[in-house]
C-alpha cells in the first residue's frame, strides 16, 4: 500500500486497501461479518473511493490504515477502537 501511494498507483492503492480490510476481517473468523464486508467493498469502497485522484484522501487512509495496524500490533484496544473510529468518519464524511 505505501508503494502504491509512493508511486502515486491509485488503483493499486485500492486493492492493497481491500486486501488489508478482508485481512483483518479474516482474522475475526465471524462468517456474516466476512460476507458483509465483502459486498461492502465491492459496492462502496471501490466505486467510491478508487474512482478519486485525491493525493490528500489516499494519504489520510494510509496514515490511519498504520494507526490501526500499529494499535493491532500492539493490543491496545482503546487506540485500536479510537483509530478504527477515525478512519469510517473519513469514509463518511468523504
């Protein structure tokens, strides 16, 4: 993902984000949330988001995709919920 917004790669940006969605999506072993955000990337992030050329908005994503692997990485709960929050409102608000 960080090569991808080097290079200025949106496209790939978008998939390497898709893939660290279902990644840690995977990880929880809950089958309805996996198929629900299956079908909500597909509908939403890739039309959306993947369709935009904003350096901003790719940069802002990959900052708090860190914030939350870091919080993983870590185990700490409160920064990971705080990051995870930050990042729907950026979805949200876009």
């Amino acid at each position: 993902m960080v090569r991808a917004y080097q290079k200025i790669e949106y496209t790939d940006f978008c998939h390497a984000d898709m893939r660290f969605h279902l990644i840690i999506v995977d990880a929880a072993q809950n089958v309805l949330l996996q198929e629900t955000y299956r079908r909500y990337l597909d509908l939403f992030l890739f039309r959306s988001i993947c369709n935009e050329n904003d350096d901003r908005l790719f940069g802002r994503l990959l900052y708090q995709h860190q914030k939350i692997f870091n919080a993983l990485k870590n185990r700490q709960v409160d920064a990971l919920v705080s990051a995870v929050n930050d990042h729907y409102s950026t979805l949200i608000l876009h």
